[in-house]
C-alpha cells in the first residue's frame, strides 16, 4: 500500500487540493512504520513545494 499511495502523490502534486486529500487518506490508511516512511518520503520529495500542507496533516498523525 506504501507504494500505491507514493504512485498516487506523485501523479496529483500538481495540484495542493488533491495533494492534501490523498495524503490524508494515506496516513488513515497506512500502519504507524508505513507512515513514518511515508513522511520521510514526502518531505524529501514534496518539502519545497508543500512544507506547510505536510505539517499539518503529520502532526495530526503523531
């Protein structure tokens, strides 16, 4: 599932509405290990462009 949901975010980063919502639904959806990489993953890919939308919704996972 890990890997589906990378797939998924890459494909709509182009827009932080979907971005924000399929990342929502990931960290739901994903087990406590899965979203730690998931999170290490997305700010070395996606810290730049959207560093505001991943704190938001990793500091509600912790």
């Amino acid at each position: 599932m890990l890997d589906y949901f990378k797939t998924i975010l890459s494909k709509v980063s182009f827009d932080g509405y979907l971005f924000e919502k399929e990342l929502k639904k990931a960290i739901k959806s994903l087990v406590a290990d899965e979203v730690d990489q998931l999170k290490s993953w997305c700010y070395e890919q996606f810290g730049l462009l959207y560093q505001s939308i991943l704190n938001q919704c990793f500091s509600t996972a912790a």
